[in-house]
C-alpha cells in the first residue's frame, strides 16, 4: 500500500523558509538603508524648501537640507551602496531560480520580481539623467516602488526646482506625490 502524499511537503516547507529569509534580508536592507540616508548628516530643523508656496499651489516634496564634510565622499558612498544592494537583490533572485525545485507559479513569481528589479534601476538612471540635465552638479535617486528618495547637490533649492525635480519623478514612476522625498546636500 502507498503512503499517502501530506498536503504539506518537504520542498513546501524550505520554500517557505527560504522565502521568508529573503523577505527578512530585504526587510532588514531597507531599515539600513533608510538610517544610512537619515544619519548625523541631516539636519531635521532645517526649513522646508516651498512652505509657503506649499500651502498656495499644493505640496512640492520634502526637502532637508545635508551638511556631510566631503560632497563627493557622500555621493560616490551612496552609489556603492545602492549598487550592493541591487546586486544582492539581484544574487538572491538568482540563486532562487536556479533553485529547480520551484514550480511554474513561483518561478513566474521570481521572474516578475527580476523584471520589477530591473525597471527600478533603469527608472533610477533615467531620473538621475534627467535631474543633472536641470543643473544640478550631482544626484541620487533611490526607488522603491512606493517612494522616491532624491540627494541632490546644490547651495539652495527653490520651490521650482523640488517642483521640477517632483515633475521629473511622476513623469517616470507612479509613486504617490506624498512619498517623494528631496535631500539637499551642500
């Protein structure tokens, strides 16, 4: 006589495991990431760039004001950040899909999450692009799906230039208008 097949199975369960550890790793990426944008280099009394035109014509973004001790230092660190990142991302998805045992259904998952990836970084560089063709000297955009990070380069940002660079964001991605963020680095 057979042994009956568990509706739950080995495979079943280190999927699960293996996708709730990835589900953790990217968790705990966003944390860190989040606290490297908002160490001591931020400064949270800074006025907010357009407050006043804010309450006349609608939100511009967030806008806070960074003072780091070396602008290229600050730029060139983000980007190595954020290209770790990506590549991390990037070996997981990698290394799930060359897992074989995944089924049609999770296999159709993973590739939709590499070509979200993927949209992300090619949005990224399109914005960044964009914003350094407003004159700005330097920029980083960090995209996650629900929101827009921007670091940018300038002495002192105008109402129009955070409505330009918010422009430049809702032209590429659809992210809510709430959920873009603009720092400004001297």
């Amino acid at each position: 006589m057979k042994k009956p097949n568990l509706i739950i199975g080995k495979k079943q369960i280190i999927l699960s495991c293996l996708t709730l550890m990835l589900a953790i790793a990217v968790y705990v990426n966003y944390v860190l990431s989040d606290q490297s944008l908002a160490d001591p280099s931020v400064s949270t009394n800074a006025p907010v760039v357009g407050q006043q035109a804010e309450a006349q014509s609608g939100n511009y973004g967030d806008t806070q004001f960074v003072n780091g001790s070396s602008t290229a230092d600050y730029f060139a660190q983000a980007r190595l950040e954020k290209q770790t990142s990506r590549d991390n991302a990037v070996q997981t998805l990698q290394s799930i899909m060359g897992g074989g045992d995944l089924s049609e259904d999770e296999m159709v998952t993973n590739a939709i999450n590499a070509v979200e990836l993927s949209k992300l970084v090619e949005s990224e560089g399109n914005i960044e692009s964009l914003i350094k063709a407003q004159g700005f000297n330097e920029c980083v955009v960090y995209l996650d799906g629900t929101s827009a990070k921007v670091v940018v380069q300038t002495d002192g940002m105008e109402a129009a230039q955070a409505a330009a660079i918010k422009d430049i964001i809702l032209g590429e991605v659809s992210v809510p208008a709430e959920n873009i963020r603009i720092f400004e680095v001297k």
